[in-house]
C-alpha cells in the first residue's frame, strides 16, 4: 500500500469516524429533545386537570368534569388520558367515574411512592409515551388541599396517566439525520476535491522522485522528476533534476577519466557508474600503495617477493611460480615459487616468452613441453615484458576448472600490478647491472679488487666466526709483457681472457675469481684443505699450458705461476694470506716459473712484510 492510498483510507476513515459520530449526536440529541418537549407538554397537562378539577370542587362542579377530561383528551397527540384515585381519597369520595382507580403496576407505584414514571414504546409504525404524575396534597398552596380532603401533607391523592403519540419526533429524528447523511456527504465531496487539487501534486511528485530515486539507485541516472502543476512542485523537480543533471554528468565523466588509468581493458563495467568509479578509486588506491611500497624496497628481490605478496593475498593464489627471463643472455631465474616449480624452465625455452602470449592447458592439454603434467592440474603462463631485455613469466597451477576460469578472468588485474612494478624493476636491474659492472671486470667477466674489498668487510668476518676457511691462490701468466710486445696488446687481452676462462672452468661455484690487476688474478677456494688447494692450482696450471693463443695466423702457447696460502691457518688476516699467497707467487716466478708454490713461514725470512697487513 503506497502512501497516497493510505492517505485516501485514512481521510476516509476519519470523515466516517466523523460522520457517524455527528450523527448518533444528532439523533440522540434530536429524540432527547423531542422526548423532554412531550414530557413537557404533558406536566402542562397534568397542571391543566389538576387546576381545572381543583376549579370544578370549588365550584361544586364535580359532577360535570367528565366532559372537562374528555376535551383535554382531545388534545393533539394524546391518545388516551384516565385519573387514578388514592385509596384514601377513594374511602372519602367513592371510585368516581369510569371507576377512577389504578389500572395497572405504574399508577399504583407512582401513587405509593409519589414519583413520576415514563415509559417510551417503539413499535415499526408507532412511537408511543406513557407518562404517569402523582397529584400530592399541600397545605401551602392555594386552594389549601386539606379544606376538602382528609389526607396527610405530601400524601398523593391520585395521579393522572396520559398516553401521548411521539412518532412524528421520531421521524423528525430521522429527516435531520438524512439531512445530516446529505450535507456530510456533500462535505466529504468537496474535501475529496480540495485534497485532490492541493494534495494530490505533493503525493505525485513524492512518488516520482521515488521512482527517480530508485532508477539512481539501480544505476540509472536519466530519470528526471515529473513536474505536476503547482508552482511548489515545478519549483522542486526543477532543483532535482538540474542535481540529478550535474550527478549524471560528473559520474559519466568521472568513469571516463579514471578508466583510462586501469591498464586491463577487460575490467567489466557496472551499469552503475557511481559503482564504477568507486571501483575503480579502489583499484587505483590499492594499485598507488603497491607503487608506494615497492618503491621504497631496497632490493630487486623485496619487489618480486611484494608481487608475490600481492598474487598470495588479493587474488588468493595458493601455487604459482614467477620467473625472470633475460632475452639477451638466454639466462633465466626462479625468482619466487609459491609450493614448487612445476616447470622445467631452466632446462628449455619458455613457449610464453616465445609467443608473447597466455599458455593455457585448460584450451589445449600439453601446451608447454616443459611443464610436468600432473592428472587433476591445469596451468596458465603468461608473459609480462618489463623492458626489451626482462621478461617476468607468472604461472599459475590451478587444480579445478573453477579455479582455472576465475584465474582467467583476473589474469589482467594481475598486469596491473606487474605494469606498475616494471619502472621499479627495470630500475633496479639497471642498478644491478651498474653494481656488477663497478665490481666485475669488463674483460674477464670476473670480479675486480673493489668486489674484493666489500668481500673482505662483509663476508670474512662471518666466515671466521663460523670457521669457514679460505684459501687464496695468486695466478699471473709468465713472461706477459713480452706477448704485448711481440703480439699487441688485443693478443694479450685474449691471453687474459683465455686464462680467466680456464680459472672459472676449474674452480667451484662458491669459489670467487678475481682479475687482481693487469694478468694477475686472485682466486679464494671456499673451505677446502691444503691438498685440493695444490689440486685446483696445478689444474689450472696444467689447463692453461694446453690453450692456444692465436695471433697473426700461428698458435702459440704460455704458462702462468701459482703462489698459494691458507686463511687462518697461515693468519687471522685476510689480507696478510694474500700478501702470503703474492710471496709465493713470487717465489715460483724465482725458482723456475710454470709451478705452483704453497706458502712456507720460510718465505718470511726474505722478506719483511711488518704489520701492514
């Protein structure tokens, strides 16, 4: 029930209420006028016979006051009329005429008790009352009662009962009322039509601004308020939809111009666009803190592990892998896996980065060569270029289609975030590479004497609290001027490049080769004992006598000198092993040259190395 409908039933309640009311007052007061007129007219009556039969016994004229009572009787609406005499006025002067004694229950009460009765009868044709008067005798008035009669002061001496017609007030009763049906009737018409004229524009335009109300609310802002006539209303629609005019317009252009910040293009659009810009608010909001925070991450690492953050905790990824593919080295690196890598990546070529394109096993089973299908499991790859050299690959394992199709729809909200992390990441690998060409060696490749000096301070300290030792290995090629002066200096350079490459093919990973300065280099064996030093150190001695050094059309071969010392055994101090390990170097090149020498404390004897070191 809609409020201009209550309003009708409420008003029509209420006019009801009030007719109804207005008209039992009516009545009641009508017939209780009515009522009290005839009970009226009858005391004057009953005034009338006892004035006129006091006149007939004064006069001794009692004997003629039947005719006297039968006029009365004719009086209008009376039907019949008849006296009663008291049984002591009966014992003094008989039963008078038409035995003038109580006829029934009424005028003998009225005589025993000297109070008057009437009684109203209804009928469907008639109304009648009966009214019943006590005559009492009285010394006081005038004539004095007691001059004729042998009765006590106040004693009732007889009564009088009429029966008196009142149907006519009983139909005046009922013509006021009809008047009063109409004339309210009449009323309720023209407050039905004030209402309509007054009211009706108010309730209406209520009802349109709900209708617009809810359209706004469902999305649609193109609704407008209807205006209904009245100035008041005009005056009110024109307000709301001039509001609801600029709304529509901000919203629509609002939607517009943040949309084109969203970079996934599939990002569905709600047919509310207040919806949509709050959407999209919240996805540039929570897009800007993931830029914030990345930002400020120190390492390339805390990046891709903020990604990973990102893919674990807003998309609810519980197994995926991100891998860091460098196009032009051909290199490629796990950078995080959520569980485990299902992928052989480091082993071939990654079909996503091939095709620049989503790998999805839910559209073709076996896609990617390198993924290790499992029954149950479906995966997607896909390819995010970071700059022309990166490529980030996201795959995702997902172990039901439901899954599969919700990845699938969020797989852009991803790009997202990965796009707003490429300036971070294409930043700090342009710092990693800053970082490794200040400590590599551009020639060789391996690391040079500033790498050496950050190792010495960060990593020995922790190596000797955890009695990790080091053995140090000085290399320099024999008689290396002479191929810069018969050759130039490009043979030499080959030479450099030709030692550096055997020293890394014999050596471990957790071992560092350093370029120590022109074509001596520095090499620290990690935790290893005094014989796989020697082992290591001929090795590559015996390695580097077998290469062939090219120049001018012909081959030639060199051989280099190894001095070798042991950290701590040989000091506490790093920098004192290498110092050791150039002294023995030194001593290889003196007593032959092609030869490995171990540190011996007999080498401190010729010469003084003091405590600089």
């Amino acid at each position: 029930m809609n409020s201009k409908q209550k309003v009708i039933i409420s008003l029509i309640v209420l006019l009801v209420t009030f007719f109804i009311a207005m008209s039992v007052s009516t009545l009641y007061n009508f017939r209780d006028y009515g009522l009290k007129s005839a009970e009226k007219k009858a005391h004057l009556t009953a005034e009338v016979i006892k004035s006129g039969l006091t006149a007939h016994m004064v006069n001794g004229m009692m004997d003629h006051r039947e005719f006297f009572l039968k006029q009365i009787e004719q009086a209008e609406n009376i039907n019949e009329l008849w006296l009663s005499r008291s049984p002591t006025v009966i014992k003094q002067y008989g039963e008078g005429f038409n035995n003038e004694i109580p006829r029934d229950k009424i005028d003998k009460e009225v005589l025993k008790t000297g109070k008057e009765i009437t009684k109203t009868t209804e009928t469907t044709q008639k109304s009648l009352m009966r009214v019943t008067i006590p005559f009492e005798a009285s010394a006081f008035g005038n004539p004095n009662c007691m001059n004729c009669h042998n009765a006590k002061e106040g004693e009732v001496l007889g009564t009088v009962s009429m029966v008196m017609d009142i149907t006519d007030i009983r139909t005046s009763s009922f013509k006021t009322l009809m008047y009063n049906i109409v004339f309210t009737l009449i009323l309720i018409g023209l407050i039905f039509l004030l209402i309509n004229r007054f009211i009706k524009p108010y309730v209406s335009i209520f009802y349109s601004i709900q209708e617009v109300m809810k359209a706004a609310y469902r999305g649609d802002y193109s609704l407008r308020v209807k205006n209904f006539g009245n100035e008041e209303s005009k005056n009110v629609s024109e307000l709301l939809n001039t509001l609801l005019e600029k709304l529509q317009h901000t919203l629509e252009e609002l939607d517009r111009k943040v949309y084109i910040f969203i970079k996934n293009k599939n990002y569905v659009k709600e047919a509310d666009p207040l919806k949509n810009v709050n959407n999209t608010i919240d996805r540039l909001s929570d897009i800007y803190k993931f830029k914030q925070t990345i930002e400020n991450d120190k390492e390339l690492e805390d990046i891709y592990n903020r990604i990973a953050y990102v893919l674990e905790n807003r998309f609810k990824l519980d197994d995926f892998t991100l891998i860091e593919i460098d196009n032009n080295s051909k290199t490629k690196k796990i950078v995080y896996s959520k569980n485990e890598c299902h992928c052989n990546i480091l082993e071939g070529e990654c079909r996503a980065n091939r095709i620049h394109a989503n790998v999805d096993s839910s559209v073709f089973a076996k896609s990617c060569s390198l993924y290790n299908d499992k029954e149950g499991e479906e995966y997607i790859c896909t390819p995010y270029t970071i700059s022309n050299d990166i490529t980030l690959v996201l795959t995702i394992v997902t172990k039901s289609k439901e899954k599969t199709a919700l990845v699938r729809e969020f797989i852009t909200d991803i790009e997202d975030y990965i796009t707003t992390a490429r300036p971070a990441i294409v930043s700090k690998k342009l710092m990693q590479m800053l970082n490794l060409m200040a400590r590599v060696d551009q020639l060789t490749g391996m690391y040079n004497r500033k790498f050496l000096d950050e190792f010495v301070d960060v990593s020995i300290p922790q190596a000797a609290r955890a009695k990790i030792n080091y053995s140090v290995l000085m290399i320099d090629i024999d008689y290396f001027k002479m191929i810069n002066d018969t050759y130039g200096h490009d043979v030499g350079d080959d030479a450099i490049r030709i030692v550096s490459g055997v020293i890394k093919n014999n050596i471990r990973k957790a071992d560092i080769a350093i370029r120590y300065g022109g074509e001596e280099f520095l090499v620290l064996l990690y935790n290893c004992d005094a014989t796989h030093v020697i082992n290591v150190a001929e090795n590559i001695r015996k390695a580097f006598s077998k290469e062939k050094i090219s120049a001018n059309g012909e081959t030639f071969t060199k051989t280099l000198s190894v001095g070798c010392s042991m950290f701590p055994q040989d000091s506490d101090s790093i920098w004192k092993c290498i110092k050791f390990a150039d002294m023995s170097l030194y001593e290889a090149k003196q007593t032959g040259r092609n030869k490995v020498v171990k540190f011996s404390k007999e080498l401190l004897e010729k010469e003084n190395i003091g405590e600089s070191f």
